[in-house]
C-alpha cells in the first residue's frame, strides 16, 4: 500500500498523459482493480462545528468501534498516538510506545505525589503509566464512552484505582477551580479547531497550577498547506478533524499566557508508527474483518499507509510543545534537558 503512494507521487510529479499511461500498461493494470465495495457512510454529524455535542458525535464516529479491532494492530497498552523509538527503527512497537509514555512523563518533570490532567486520554496508557512509574494522582478524560469502559478496567488490572480514574468528560466541563500540577494531551490536539484555540489554551491555563507544566501533542501541517475541501480521511476517518501550521498553536498558546520551553519533532517516529500500525494490521486482516467488516478494513488500511506516506515525504509533522507557567519569572525548569535522556 504505501509502495503504491509512492508510485502515484511519482505519476502525478511526471504529470502523464493519459496516452502515455496507456503505452506504459498501467491503464489496464488499473482496470483489474477490484470495484469499489460500499462505502462507511461520512459520519452524520449535526449542530455547530466543535459544539461539545457535535464534538462527541465525531468522536464516537472513530472511536467507538470495538476495542478489540484496534488492540489487533496497537500495542499492548494500545496507545493510539505516535511512539518515540529512542532504540533506533528496529524497535518493536511497544518498547517504543513505553520509550514515548516514559518521555513524555520526563518532560514534565512528574515527580511523586503530582496531580496530573491527561485531556482525551484513550484507553488509558500514559494515565496508568504515570500512576504505576511516578505515582502520580491522574485524571483521564475522554469523551469516547468505550475507550473509558477499557481504560477503567485496565486500571483496575493495575491496581491503581486509588490514584488514578477515566471519566466521559469534555475539557470545557472540567471544574474551572480545580487545578494540575501537570497537564498532558497527547493525539487530541487535532479535534480541537483553529478557532477553538484560543478557548484551548486558556482553559489549559487556568486548570494548570503556577510553576507547573503542559505538554501539548499534536500533528501540523506545513503553512503553505493547500485547502482542497473535505478529503477521503475528513469524511471517513477524523471528520471535523483540523490540522494547523505549528507556529499558529505556539501562537495560540503564548497569547493565553504560556512561556513556550521547548518544541520537538517527532515526524519520523510516526511514520515508522504508522509503517508498523499498517503492517500489523494486515497480518490480522480476516481477524479485522470479522471483528467490524471488510469496508472497515480497507479504510483503516489505506488511511494509515496515506499518513504513513505523508509523514515521511514532510507534508504533515508532529510536535511536542512544552509549555511553562511561570510565577513571577520563576518557571521551575532546570537549566538544560539531561534529565529528560538519562535512565
């Protein structure tokens, strides 16, 4: 699949004719192709667009599918987000899901006793984590009803109940007097909206204690992006999904009040993710068929073989913003990142 992205950027940048595909064989070729089966219908979506309503709708549209389809092709803690492989790329999938969760709690400098807020938490990975390796006190939030059924149970499996819960909740109704030593969101960052940036960050903010940390996770795109109108993914995969320029969320979140510490790329992490996601998911291809259906399969399989095609060719990035709230200049951060890679 993703030889064959490969193979389209190369016609399209050579832009042939349709004579010169017919003396290259490659018409025909494609005439044998199978003929569309029926398609998912686009997700139903109504009221205004990132209303908290419309919000659950799209992602009960994605993520509400059987727990089981997505444990096929995930790792063992079924983190649906991209990994972070510190060993090189023949790491497996999940040593390199537990390098990303162990990172990301090393970056916000979790230490004992914290209060941690992991805003749209999945099925809990990072949430158990942090209460099992840092004994942290964490709250997940999710507004996807089966990922929350999963993420209790599996927290209940690690014997963490008394510091660590997943609750169906959207970040706008979160208590606007509690606040977190640390805050984390980590593949969420995408269903949020340009236009809903602002609200975002200053919501982070005031649910963020002073002198503590957030770490936003999120993919962008390159500023000169072109917008095309709703494309295969918007429609039968992440519908009101918006992806925006990196310096439009720093921008963002320096308007509400954040001291921005340190920017990372991921990009060639998530392509090899989603370059294992794929494959994994094809070795379990009549399993993943029984489990949803055959139109399912497909979708899955070609939206992350594009994604996987798209991180490696740079025309969509992942970052790792982390954001600092200072107390009268004081920001709480030591001198240099050592921390962060020692064992």
């Amino acid at each position: 699949m993703e030889a064959a992205l490969d193979l389209a950027d190369y016609l399209v940048g050579h832009r042939y004719s349709r004579e010169s595909l017919q003396r290259l064989h490659l018409s025909s070729l494609l005439q044998t192709l199978p003929h569309r089966r029926k398609a998912r219908p686009a997700a139903p979506l109504q009221g205004p667009v990132h209303s908290k309503d419309r919000d659950r709708q799209a992602i009960h549209y994605h993520y509400d599918l059987p727990p089981e389809f997505f444990a096929l092709w995930l790792d063992r803690r079924m983190v649906y987000s991209c990994a972070y492989f510190a060993g090189g790329k023949d790491s497996d999938l999940d040593t390199a899901q537990y390098n990303k969760l162990d990172y990301i709690c090393r970056k916000l400098r979790l230490r004992r006793g914290d209060s941690l807020l992991d805003i749209g938490c999945g099925w809990g990975g990072l949430v158990i984590h942090a209460a099992v390796h840092y004994h942290a006190h964490v709250l997940g939030v999710t507004l996807s009803a089966r990922q929350a059924q999963v993420a209790q149970r599996r927290i209940r499996d690690a014997g963490v109940e008394d510091r660590c819960r997943v609750e169906v909740r959207d970040y706008r109704d979160l208590e606007p007097g509690q606040q977190y030593d640390k805050l984390v969101s980590v593949g969420m960052f995408e269903h949020v909206g340009e236009a809903q940036l602002p609200e975002y960050f200053a919501r982070a903010w005031r649910l963020l204690r002073p002198g503590g940390a957030f770490l936003n996770h999120g993919i962008a795109v390159p500023p000169n992006h072109p917008q095309n109108g709703p494309s295969f993914v918007d429609r039968y995969v992440f519908p009101d999904g918006e992806l925006v320029p990196v310096n439009t969320s720093l921008g963002a979140a320096e308007r509400s009040g954040f001291e921005v510490r340190d920017v990372e790329s991921l990009r060639e992490n998530y392509a090899l993710t989603l370059h294992n996601w794929v494959h994994r998911l094809e070795a379990q291809a009549e399993e993943a068929r029984r489990i949803t259906n055959e139109t399912t399969y497909r979708i899955w399989r070609l939206y992350m073989a594009a994604s996987a095609h798209r991180f490696r060719c740079a025309r969509l990035n992942i970052y790792q913003m982390l954001l600092a709230k200072p107390v009268h200049g004081e920001s709480g951060m030591p001198l240099t990142r050592a921390d962060w890679y020692r064992n």
